[in-house]
C-alpha cells in the first residue's frame, strides 16, 4: 500500500465518535471511490453520515444491505491490526 492510500485508510477507519470524524470519512471513502474500490451507493453511506461523528459507517451499510465487499475489506484490514 502506497503512502497516500495508506493515509487514506486511517482516515476512512477513523473511530465514531471524535470531533470531525464523520468528514474525516467521507472525505476518505470520496478517495476509495474514485479509485474504483468503493461503489457509489457505499459512498453515499459515507456522505449521509459525514455531519454525525457518532454514527457507524459500517453499522449502516449492514443495516441496509449495502456494501458486503467493503465491508469484508475495511474488518478484515482491521483484524490485521
């Protein structure tokens, strides 16, 4: 992983609830987008949810059935913490 993409994933996994995470995100999740490795309707997630630091990203995106290959993705990333 390059350098700006893996500054990007610490953004996208920023954790729910600091200040200004929800931007944090979504501007994050807009990179991943463009790159072609998240769908829209998984950004649009990402974007309804960018004003409310503490909402899941990932919560919602389960809730509504969307997303299963970022979701996989963003925890199988996390299990390698």
């Amino acid at each position: 992983m390059d350098s700006d993409t893996a500054v990007q994933w610490e953004l996208v996994n920023t954790p729910v609830g600091e200040e200004w995470s929800g931007r944090a995100r979504y501007a994050a999740a807009m990179f991943f987008h463009k790159r072609g490795e998240m769908d829209a309707a998984t950004l649009e997630i990402y974007r309804y949810l960018a004003r409310l630091d503490f909402e899941d990203p990932l919560a919602a995106l389960k809730r509504y059935k969307i997303g299963d290959d970022w979701i996989a993705r963003v925890q199988a990333g996390r299990s390698t913490r």
